[in-house]
C-alpha cells in the first residue's frame, strides 16, 4: 500500500489545559520540541511516508495553527483544515471531514511525538482486511490513557478509559493513531460529540465487526505534561527519537546560524541551541538543555537539563534547575529556578528572586527582589497531580498536612460547590483533627459556603449530620487509629457517602489551579456551631429501635474500645435501652477481652474502633466475629429478616454469602473492592428497609450493635447460634511488591496466561478455580499488588494464594 493511496488527518484541535502554562495562549500542537512546534514533526513523519494529503481538525487558537502552516506546501504538503465550533470528540471533528475521506485514512494526534513505521502498520491494517486499525503502545504507568484488551491475533476486546488501578488488565494503550477505511463515517453522528474509543469502537464491536490492534515499539509520547514534555526532549537528545533536529555544531551539540559563544563558556553535549543566541562568559549550558532562537544568556549562568523557548533574556549569575522558560521570559541577576518550574510567557522574575520547585507562573507576572515563591501565580490551570487516595486524603499533620494546606483544601472544596450551599465539616476530639478542621473551614467560608461546625463526632454520626441538616455535603476529619499523628480526611456527598472520582478529580484540580471563587465580604456565610449533635443521633435511633424487646432480655454486654469519646455515647445509650452495660478504654488483646466476658458473665463482648466505623464481635466461646465472618453475620441477619432482598458486597467477599443467600431466596451483587462501590449500590436500594439496615451494619459501627443486639432480642436468638449457621470461611491473603510501572505488564500477563479459566475483570482479575477463586488487584496507593483467595479449607486457600504470589512475582522478577 503506497503513500499516495492514504491520506491523513491530524487532530490540532487540543487545548492542552494539563500543560498550562505552556499552553495559555498556545493551541497544545503548537507546543515547541526542539525548536520546532510537535504538530510541524507530524507533518515531517507524514511526508517522509509519501503521506501529502493532510487533514486538521482545529478548535483552540485555530487561527495560530493556519498562519504558521498556511496550505502547506512550504512544507511539501497539502494541507485542508475542519473547525470545530464546539468540541465534537475525537470521532465527530473526523466526521466534518467525511468529503475529504474518500479512501484508507490514517488519523494521527498533533500533540504526541512518534516515530511509527507507518508502512508497516499499513500493512498490518491491510492484511487483517480491518475496518479500523489502532495503533497501541506498552506505557508503564497507564492511569492516564485508554487500556486496549486484544486477543492472540489482535482483535480487540474492550477498552477500559483512564482506569482505576483495579481496572488496568493490560500495559497496551490507545495511542491515538488510527488507520480507517471510510466506511467507518456512518458510524459517526453528524454534529454529535463522539469518541472514537468510547462510541464508535465498541459500536463496531457490537456490530460484530473486527477491529485491530497494531502494537508498536516504535517510539511514542503524549506530551500532556510538563514531566512529559521534558522527558521527551532529554529521549531525543540520548537518540531514542530520530528527528530532524537541525545542523549539527559537533557530536551531541547542535548549534543554529548566528550564535556566538564566549570562548571561556563550557557546552555540555548532548544540547541544542537555536539561532542568533548569545551565550556570556564563564556561562555552563549543560546536558539535556534546548535553547529556542534569539535567546541571550549573560555571563556565569548556569543551565541543566532545562528548556528555554525564544526571545529569553537570562541575566548574570542566575541559575536553571530542570525548569521550563516560554517566550520572552526575562531572568534578571542572580535569579535561581527549580525543577520542574515553568515560568509562563512575558514573565520578569527581578534579582535574586528563588522559584521553587514545581511552581507555575501563569504569563506577563513580575516577581520583586529576593521573593521565595513558593506558590503558583496563576489564573487557572491543570496539573496531572494526586491528593486524593484509595480512601479520602491523608497525611502528616505539619508534614503533608499544615494549616495552610487544609485552607486551600477547603477552597477548593467549596469552589466545587454552588455558592450558598451549606456543609457539615466535624472532626473527632483530638487537637490534631481540630486544628485542621478549624482552618480547613477558613478555605470554605472565603468561598461563600455555609458552614455548620459541629463539635466532635464520628465518621458514622458525621454522615448522619449530612442527612439530618440536609446539606450538600460535608467533610470528616480523624486520626488515623495506628498513628495518631497521620490525619484521615472524608469527602462525604449529599447521601452522606464518600464522594465519587470525577468530583475528586475536579477538588483536585481547582486545588492546584488555585483559582478559588473568592467572594465579598457581603457574600461570607455565617458559621453554624453545634455543640452536641450526638444527642440527636442518639435520639434518633433510640426511637426506631424496639426498645420493649431490648428491655425484656436485659442483655449483659461488655463494650471495648480505645477511644472515651465512644463509650461515652454507646454506654449510657445501651444502658438507657435496657442492656446491662460494662465498657473498657484499656484492653491489650481477644485473649484478655475472652476473659473479661467469663469473669463478668457478658452475652458477648464489642470491639468499636476509635472512628466508629468498624465492629467487631466476640462469643463468650471465644469466636472472633470480624472482617469476613463479620459481613457474612450481617449478611444472615438480613437474609432471615427480609427474604428475597438484594445484598451488595464488594468482589473479595467470601462465596459464603452467596450460600446463605440461597437459602432465603435473596441475591449477592458484588461491586468493585471499595467503601464507596458498596455504599453506593446499597444507597440505591435504601428504599426498602433492607437497604437501610446494610447500610447501617456496614458502616455504623454503634448503629449496627444496637441493631443486631435488637434482632437478637427480638427473635430470641443468641450470637453463638447465628454463628453456628454459618459455613467456615478460608480466606488467605498476600501482598507482593511491584513497581509502578510493571503493573500493567502483570495484569495482561496474567489474563493472557489464565484464558482457559473463568475470570471476573470488575476490578482486578478474579480467577475462579475448581474449589475457590483468586483475587489479583493492583494496590491504588502503594507499588503492591493484592492477592486474595477462597478455598474449601484453610490448606487449600494458603495453597492458592502462595501459588498466585509466585506467578506475580516471577512476571516481574523477568520483566
């Protein structure tokens, strides 16, 4: 298949947001590699295929893009452009060029770096007689592309956007690239906002049409941020990317016409310098470093591994530490910028000002004399950065975690709310969380939020505070129960669960835009203080429990738990309900708690942990009722009080439950191996009474004691023999260390290595075998993964477990 038989179309139409502010009042294609806008290397890959027929798909700054290029043909090409008016997806700006695309099209990102052999994907494309080719790439960390899954033969399965870590089944990615045949246009909407790989390709594949993944070694890169954008430049330095640089000066040194250089200045190949630069004397421009065109650096600077556009002005003595300059940035004397710093266009950072590390400066800004910025200046913008983990946000207080840092979080929070909503934000009572929720509620209240304040409370009693107030929403701070000096942080909705990722994503990204929604001082809501709303939660369900039955049994109790805050609620409350109460702050062990239940005569002991979240239980035979038997005993509670009832558990659950479902008729859906999954599917079930109550057992640790003691005494049954209806449960678990960056490459691995098994892909990859099942999940917060199994016993859950660490661990050790 020849060149001139194919045409292309190359999506300019990105704003770049992520790499702002590169990319203010820059179209992202424009975004200068080597001296050269990355869309003008495109082109260059294009022709040098025979590929001169050339499509653009223009939306942000189009008019930039035409100037430069014009029609092409400076460039060798013809060049047609299709303007968007609104964004239309990467499958519906293709769709406006349907006139233009008459034959085998090749589409292709103007923002990403490549080297592909085109031809060689031609020819893939050509012999699977394919309706659509899609060029993929192994990424090592692939959380920010589209996950492709393709059989042995390369057809495509599925596609998996932007995936959790449970969700990576594979390190091959979309890069963007396509090889089409027209035909695909009538799968595309006229007008309509659509995605190649979230509308069109699955469209196909449920049209059971095949569709292909060519899979590349060939060098590729989306430059969608800065780390990105500077690696990119040091891949082509060290050859790993054959471009046309430009006339090389000596080995590794390319220098433009018109340069002069000091004879006393030191080059450090491998570099670039552009044309009619000035380097000073006694001036270092070191490895990795790419000066753009009339640039002028002063005497005794020093530049490394850095990135300097055109027209910069950089001043005697000043120094560049892996930072990125734009266009007419001026440095004046003894001026130092640390890594990964970008200084946006038209910027004066005057003498001796220090720019730390990972700071942005939005375009025309002035620094004064001597300032330590340490803070963005900026307007408005997106950094590919994480505050957010598997469960809320945490940290060291005055480490990760300090006033200021907790007043920004509450802008930004707030700034994702409208104005005038109203908040609950609570801690529990210790000074740390205090601290922190005090100026967190400063962050809210500047951005016209209302506040209610509440004095301590429990993570359980906070949700309960968002229903109750009829709130947007609300935070929970505590202390984490293994190190009190590490505080947890709980974004909690409406509903009173935790809040879902794309609202994380956009706390997140206001947090480091810092484009907060300051208000006037008119606009500043007042403050809500409530001093003791845990009488109201305690009064609430003391009248939906059935205290008649509770009091007719009298049941002894004994209470354990490391915080006074929780038996100063749950004590009088069970004694006021009729039980006879004992609770104990200080207890080492279950060996110390059995005993204490022999010697006072208690029913059953409860363990609640200091946040009130989770309960354990424990028989005076001495059986510990927790983590899986504990959802397995919820699980039967409800099955017995309401047959037939749906019951949500999260996939590393035991299959235990699906057999006591059987036995009352009653359904288990599994969810993704999250507090969040669960609660939500249980919330769409809350109707129903059944609902509640799981909602209550799962999460409300003093709420669930009241209304397990309350089933107990109601049905006249006791725990050992509830407990006794339940099959044993064999459940083993390991951890395995994995970088990062093989995660992926295990995942595809692993599926491709167990085809012949029954797999679940719901999150991670559950394996199921002739007597119990493995659980393979990539740990989101740490460089680990999960290996968990079920067996018919003890022995057999071990064996798998340790079989299936191996198989992780060998994968990696030979990557």
């Amino acid at each position: 298949m020849r060149g001139d038989s194919v045409k292309a179309i190359i999506m300019a139409g990105g704003e770049g947001s992520r790499l702002r502010p590169l990319t203010c009042d820059l179209p992202k294609p424009m975004v200068p590699i080597m001296n050269k806008p990355v869309l003008e290397h495109t082109i260059g890959l294009l022709k040098s295929y025979g590929i001169t027929d050339i499509g653009m798909t223009l939306l942000y700054h189009p008019q930039i893009i035409k100037d430069y290029f014009g029609n092409g043909h400076s460039y060798g090409v013809n060049i047609y452009y299709f303007l968007e008016e609104s964004p239309l997806g990467t499958a519906g700006g293709i769709k406006n060029a349907k006139d233009f695309l008459d034959e085998t099209f090749i589409v292709i990102s103007g923002d990403s770096l490549t080297d592909l052999d085109i031809h060689k994907a031609l020819k893939y494309h050509q012999s699977k007689k394919s309706i659509a080719t899609l060029v993929l790439a192994k990424v090592d960390v692939p959380l920010e592309y589209g996950v492709v899954l393709t059989d042995e033969d390369g057809s495509v399965k599925g596609f998996v956007e932007k995936p959790s870590w449970g969700e990576i089944f594979s390190d091959m990615v979309n890069t963007g690239i396509y090889i089409l045949e027209p035909e695909i246009l009538s799968y595309i909407e006229p007008g309509k906002n659509m995605d190649f790989s979230q509308d069109v390709f699955p469209a196909l594949l449920s049209s059971s049409k095949k569709i292909f993944g060519y899979v590349t070694n060939d060098y590729w890169c989306d430059i969608g941020d800065t780390h990105s954008y500077i690696n990119s430049h040091c891949d082509i330095l060290n050859g790993k990317l054959k471009i046309n640089i430009g006339d090389q000066f000596n080995e590794d040194v390319w220098i433009g016409p018109g340069t002069i250089i000091d004879k006393s200045a030191r080059i450090i190949p491998p570099c670039v310098i552009g044309s009619n630069c000035k380097i000073g004397s006694g001036s270092v421009i070191g490895s990795h470093t790419v000066i753009g065109n009339n640039t002028i650096v002063k005497n005794n600077v020093s530049v490394v591994r850095s990135i300097l556009w055109d027209n910069c002005y950089v001043e005697n003595g000043s120094e560049l530490r892996g930072a990125i300059l734009c266009n007419h940035v001026n440095l004046k004397n003894y001026v130092s910028v640390f890594e990964n710093s970008v200084i946006g266009a038209g910027c004066k950072i005057n003498e001796r000002s220090i720019i730390k590390p990972n700071i942005r400066l939005w375009p025309e800004k002035v620094v004064e004399p001597l300032a330590i910025v340490d803070r963005n200046l900026i307007w408005g913008s997106k950094r590919n950065s994480k505050i957010f983990g598997e469960n809320g946000i945490s940290g060291i207080i005055n480490v990760d975690i300090s006033p200021e840092y907790a007043t920004r979080l509450g802008a930004a929070y707030g700034s994702h709310l409208k104005t005038g909503s109203k908040v609950v934000v609570s801690s529990t009572n210790s000074n740390s969380a205090r601290m922190f929720k005090h100026a967190f509620i400063s962050g809210i209240l500047s951005v016209g939020i209302e506040v209610f304040n509440m004095s301590s409370l429990l993570t359980p009693i906070s949700r309960y505070a968002i229903s109750y107030l009829k709130t947007e929403g609300g935070i929970h701070i505590k202390t984490d129960m293994d190190n009190p000096n590490l505080i947890r942080v709980d974004f909690m909705d409406s509903r009173g669960t935790s809040i879902g990722k794309f609202s994380e994503r956009k706390i997140e990204n206001s947090f480091f835009r810092e484009d907060f929604k300051r208000c006037s001082s008119q606009q500043i809501s007042r403050l809500n203080n409530i001093t003791d709303f845990s009488s109201f939660y305690v009064k609430n369900l003391t009248e939906s429990t059935n205290i008649h039955a509770i009091k007719q049994h009298s049941l002894r109790i004994c209470i354990f738990s490391k915080s006074e805050f929780v038996l100063s609620i749950v004590g009088p409350m069970l004694t006021n309900m009729g039980c006879q109460t004992i609770c104990y702050e200080n207890y080492s062990d279950i060996s110390s708690v059995t005993s204490v239940l022999v010697e006072t005569n208690c029913e059953f002991g409860a363990i609640i942990d200091s946040n009130g979240e989770n309960l354990s239980l424990i028989s005076r035979e001495g059986i510990v009722v927790k983590d899986d038997l504990f959802e397995a005993f919820i699980s039967l509670i409800i099955f017995k009080r309401s047959p037939g009832t749906t019951f949500y558990v999260p996939i590393t659950s035991s299959n235990v439950i699906e057999r006591l479902a059987s036995r009352y008729r009653c359904v288990v859906k599994r969810t993704k191996n999250s507090l969040q999954a669960v609660m939500n599917e249980i919330l769409s079930e809350r109707s129903n009474s059944a609902g509640s109550d799981q909602l209550i057992l799962n999460f409300d640790a003093i709420a669930g004691l009241v209304k397990i003691i309350e089933y107990m005494c109601v049905s006249g049954i006791t725990l050992n023999q509830l407990l006794l209806e339940i099959p044993k449960i064999y459940i083993d678990r390991k951890s395995v260390y994995c970088p990062w960056e093989l995660k992926g490459t295990v995942m595809r691995r692993i599926i491709n290595d167990n085809k012949d098994k029954k797999a679940e892909l719901l999150d991670g990859i559950k394996i199921y075998l002739e007597d119990g099942w493995v659980l393979i999940i990539p740990d989101a917060d740490t460089p680990a993964f999960k290996i968990i199994s079920e067996g018919s016993s003890a022995i057999t859950a071990k064996e798998h477990c340790v079989r299936f660490h191996n198989i992780v661990e060998r994968i990696i050790t030979n990557c």
